[in-house]
C-alpha cells in the first residue's frame, strides 16, 4: 500500500490517539481531584492549620471566614432551617482548610446564627438571636483589651491572696510553678496551659468567686492568643523571675509585693502585644 494511501488511515489513528489521550487525562484530572477531597476529609484537623500557618500567623483566617458565613446568611444564602453544605464543601468553596471552618461555625452558633446538631449536620438558625454573653465581647475585643482587664483581675486577686494565703495554698503554688517550668520544653499548649493554671491559682486564692469567674471568662481567648504567640510570633519573655517574686510576696503576706510582681509579669507581655498591634 502506498503513501498516499496510508495517509488517511494515519490521519484515523492519531484523532483516535488524541482522543484517547483527552479521555485519559480527563480521567487522571477526575482522579485526582476525588483523591484530594478524600484526603481533605479524612486529614486530622491539625494539617489543616499547618497548612494556613503564614495566614494564621496573622490570625486573618478564621475571622475571614467567619465574616463571609455571615454575610452569607445576612443575605440569605440559606432560609431559616435550611442545612448548610458540609464541612468540606465549605472549605473546597472558600479556600480554606477544614479547621477554618469548623471555627468559624463555632463561633456563629454562639451567636445564634448557626445549629449546629450533632449526627445531622448544620442548619440555618430558625430565629437568630443577637449574643449577650460575657465571652463573645471577649472574643471581638482586641488582645490589648483583654489583658488590661486581665491585669485589673490579676493585681485584686495578688492582693487578696497575700492576705488569705495558707501554708497548703503555697505548697499548691510551689507545685503549679515547678509545672511550669517543666512545661517550658513541652511545646506552646503545654507552657501557656501550666502558665495559666499557675495565674488561675492565685486568683482562686484571693477567696473572691467574683473574681475567680470573671478570670475563668477571660481564660479560653487568654489561651488561644498565648499560644498563637508562643509558636507564631516573638515568643514570650522568660518570666520565672516574675513568678518566684510573686510566690515569695505571697508567702511573705505582703500584699504591694505581690502587686508589684503581677504587674511586672502581666506589663511585660502586654509590651510585646502592643508592639505587635497593627
């Protein structure tokens, strides 16, 4: 057979070719997409947050996030009762990783916009109220803010506990202290939980359950900041020097001691946070 004879019978084979290979790259394309949303829905929720560390180092992620469920259901996005896509879907929708969202969701049922019900899913609030609690002003105050209450808590609960202290309570707070310093090689969860379990124990020790709950209100924003700063930014300054005068002003009974301690350990962090504020 020819030349000119072949021709068309090659012209065939590579159309055929080509669209075997369209079909076969579509196929790899359908693969890999149905391999990386499995993979995104079976990840445990901490490579989430490694994958968004340059963004959450700014803390720009969550607060995202949240902002654009709202306007979302603001807008109407979806009726009263109506259930929200998944988890995953959301995340695929917007960019963001699976422990973004499951934030953000969070922090919309807390304020009524959001049901979240457990084995069902997430539905669109019936009547969205407006948030009335203690935690969620905490939540939108800047860091500055809370840690001047925090400090305002802090220096009260020092100076009530020089007064009412117990040679058990020492004992108690010698323990937390040396917890602390163990933790300070466990990673930043470990160091900022054993820091503020030791600072949680002073205030418990002033004998005030005022003071006590509004501190233990201030305590899950506290922890997420102090962490967020341990492992993102310029860390914490080595404040053992601050503790063990405390210690020793509160076993001494000396109220302006332990005042002075306080606000020379609370002072110091709060430079940084400052510096650190846009």
């Amino acid at each position: 057979m020819g030349r000119a004879a072949w021709a068309p019978v090659c012209g065939r084979l590579r159309t055929s070719c080509a669209h075997r290979r369209t079909q076969l790259l579509r196929r790899l394309r359908t693969s890999a997409r149905v391999r990386e949303a499995i993979a995104q829905d079976q990840q445990p929720a901490g490579r989430d947050e490694m994958a968004e560390t340059s963004q959450l180092r700014h803390g720009r992620v969550v607060p995202q996030v949240e902002s654009t469920l709202r306007a979302m259901l603001t807008e109407g996005r979806w009726r009263p009762g109506q259930r929200l896509p998944s988890e995953v879907t959301l995340a695929a929708e917007l960019g963001v990783g699976r422990s973004s969202v499951r934030e953000a969701v969070r922090l919309l049922a807390h304020d009524g916009l959001l049901d979240v019900r457990h084995g069902s899913g997430t539905y669109a609030a019936e009547e969205p109220r407006e948030p009335r609690d203690v935690r969620q002003l905490l939540r939108r105050a800047r860091l500055l803010e809370v840690y001047e209450v925090r400090r305002a808590l802090e220096v009260e609960a020092a100076r009530l506990a020089a007064r009412r202290v117990r040679p058990e309570d020492l004992t108690r707070l010698t323990d937390d202290l040396k917890r602390r310093q163990k933790a300070a090689g466990a990673g930043p969860a470990a160091f900022v939980d054993a820091d503020l379990a030791f600072h949680r124990t002073v205030v418990e020790l002033s004998g005030n359950a005022v003071l006590l709950g509004l501190f233990t209100s201030v305590l899950p924003v506290l922890r997420e900041e102090l962490v967020e700063m341990v492992v993102h930014e310029t860390g914490l300054p080595d404040l053992t020097c601050a503790h063990t005068a405390l210690l020793d002003a509160l076993a001494d009974g000396d109220p302006e001691a332990a005042i002075a301690a306080t606000v020379k350990n609370l002072e110091s962090v709060m430079t940084l946070i400052a510096e650190e504020a846009p």
